[in-house]
C-alpha cells in the first residue's frame, strides 16, 4: 500500500503539486490523467523518489520512504518504473539490458538471472531478439524490454510514465497488449497517460490532476461517464469552453457575438450549430439583462468534440424567473428553432440563483 499525505512540489517558477493526498491499495491499478503540467509525472517521481518533494510524507506499506534516514535503494528494488525514453544500454544485448538490475542489484546468479530474462522476453514477445542490441529494435520493441526489465526485479508496484508517448502511432498497440496482461496480474500499477480508451480499459481507480493535486479520484465508469466536478468533465469530453460576464446594461453585445463566432471557428462548431448558439445567447441575454436593475450575467458555452453537441449554461441575479417562458411567442419560435432543450432552476443560496440551461440543435 501507497500512502501520501499534503505532498507538495515546488520548482522555482512553478509549483505542479500543491497538495496530494491519496491511498493506493495493493492491486490497484490506476490510470493517471490531467492536461499537460498538473503534475502526474512528477507525482510518480516523488513516489520512487526520482523528485525530492519540497514536502510532504509518502509511505510504502509501513515505511515513510521521503524520511532522510530511509534507505531509499532499498525501497526502489519494491517500485520499478518505466519511462516515456526506454533508457537501455546500446553496448548491451537486450537480454543483457534485462538480466543486468537483478545480476547488480538483488545478487542473483547470472545463470538464474539469464532463465528469468528469458521468461520475461518470451512474456512480451520478444524472445528472438535476446542476443540484439537496442538500435536494432523499433521503438514499441524497446520499450517493451524496458517493461521486461522493470519486471526482472519483481516489484511490487510499477509505475508508468506516458510509456507509448514516444512511440510512432502504430507501435503503440504492441506495448498496451503488455501493459493490459500485465494489469491483471495484481501488482499495483500507475500509469501516466493520455489514451483515454486504453486508460479506462486498464483501470480500477482513475486520478485526474489539476489544480495542484488529484482534483477527482474514481472508478473509471464514474470518472469517464458521469464526472462529478467541472475540470475533469470538460477534460474527459474534451470540451472546449467559452465563458462570457456581464455586469452592465450598457453591455457590447456586438462584441460578444464575435467572440461566440471565433471561438466557434476555433472549435470546429458545424456552422448551423453556431449560428444557433449566437442567436439563442443573443435571444436569452435580451431577455434577461433588461429586466434587470445591477445585473450580474454569467454564461458558458460548452462544445464537445466526442458528442459533437452544444450546450449553453446561462446563470444570472433576481428573483426566480425563467425569462424564457415568459417570452413572446416570436422569440419562443426562435429558441425553439435553436434549441432542442430548455431547463430553468433557481437555487437561492447561490450569488446567481437563475439557471437556464440549453442543449443546442
């Protein structure tokens, strides 16, 4: 078990983990994902200690391994990692690279060792290339003798670090295949990666990082289909957002149209798509802001890549009203025309207590 308590890392200009926190049990296997810098690969090298965290405790079952008096060699024959550079020996054959850590590390014969790295190298299939040497193997093969390397020690936790991100796309397949058999053999695994299918296949934990820290830590199903916070929502849909506030009746509405409109033909929104997201956030706001004494207006617009679907989340100030049904019947047709959905909700505990929600035609 993995245990870590209000692990920060700092670096001079920038600090990826503010505050992790987190159990990893024996034979979880946890796929760790986030946009690019929220900190999981220096996550895993402040686990094997690669990173010295600024502070913070990390405990491998029952011994702090960020204590100093810890013996840290020691602890890194339990944890194995694979990086996203395979990192083999060029003037070594490959069963060599593989034999060598048990051979140096634990004092395991050579012959014991040779029969293991056989085993191994057979396991990923890559037996007929013991007597190789790394500059005659592509790119998927080294890696995967980078993985029967790790194994040769017989850790009981491997960690990941983007493992097929260095790879030409159609060498990424042969490496998952071992990865995948590996998952079931109940080590404890986390793995760095952005394939989000083959980290939901994987997977009995999902963290996603943001935020300085493990912003949602679930099962694959919950995290990938029904997320419970905002970030990872529009991460794992892979959402891209426009947010827009106003705060004045004297409001450029013109200008918001033109943001709507760039920020569409950033996105690649299907142009009916956004023609109908200007005109019901043009219908919505008339509706709303001059009805208003201070009005306080904030709307985000949400367009799914995955779903290749729209939806608008307008939120604003005043008593309950749900501006929409209180239209005219010719704005109604408008919205209508736009819109396949409308939901309004009031919550009076919030700053902005009206909700309309829209889904878009």
């Amino acid at each position: 078990m993995i245990r870590i308590e209000h692990l920060r890392k700092e670096y001079p200009n920038v600090t990826p983990l503010k505050d992790v926190n987190a159990t990893i049990n024996d034979g979880d296997v946890i796929s760790v994902i986030g946009p690019s810098g929220t900190g999981k690969s220096t996550l895993l090298r402040c686990i094997n200690q690669l990173e010295k965290p600024t502070s913070g405790r990390v405990w491998l079952d029952d011994v702090e391994i960020t204590d100093p008096a810890c013996n840290i060699n020691e602890v890194r024959k339990k944890l194995g990692m694979v990086f996203q550079s395979f990192n083999l020996f060029g003037h070594r054959t490959i069963v060599e690279n593989v034999m060598l850590p048990p051979v140096e590390l634990l004092g395991t014969s050579r012959q014991e060792a040779y029969d293991e790295a056989m085993h191994l190298l057979r396991m990923v299939g890559l037996a007929s290339k013991a007597m190789n040497y790394p500059d005659e193997l592509s790119g998927g093969q080294k890696q995967r003798v980078a993985i029967a390397r790790t194994l040769a020690m017989d850790p009981e936790v491997i960690l990941f670090d983007e493992p097929t991100s260095a790879l030409d796309p159609t060498m990424v397949s042969e490496v998952q295949a071992v990865i995948r058999e590996l998952a079931t053999t109940g080590k404890t695994i986390m793995i760095v990666t952005h394939e989000m299918a083959f980290a939901r296949a994987i997977c009995n934990r999902v963290f996603y990082m943001d935020e300085g820290g493990i912003y949602e830590d679930g099962a694959p199903e919950q995290v990938f289909d029904n997320p419970h916070r905002q970030k990872t929502k529009r991460f794992v849909r892979r959402l891209k957002v426009l947010e827009l506030s106003i705060r004045d009746k004297d409001y450029d509405l013109l200008g918001m149209m033109s943001e709507i409109e760039k920020y569409a033909l950033k996105s690649q929104i299907p142009p009916e798509q956004s023609y109908h997201i200007q005109l019901t956030f043009e219908e919505i706001a008339l509706l709303i802001v001059p009805n208003l004494e201070n009005p306080k207006v904030d709307a985000v617009i949400e367009w799914s890549e995955t779903q290749k679907s729209a939806t608008i989340e307008i939120r604003y100030n005043g008593q309950a009203s749900d501006v929409t049904a209180k239209a005219d019947e010719i704005v109604k047709d408008v919205l209508r025309a736009s819109a396949s959905q409308i939901e309004h909700s009031y919550d009076e505990t919030d700053e902005l207590p009206n909700q309309i929600v829209v889904t878009i035609r």
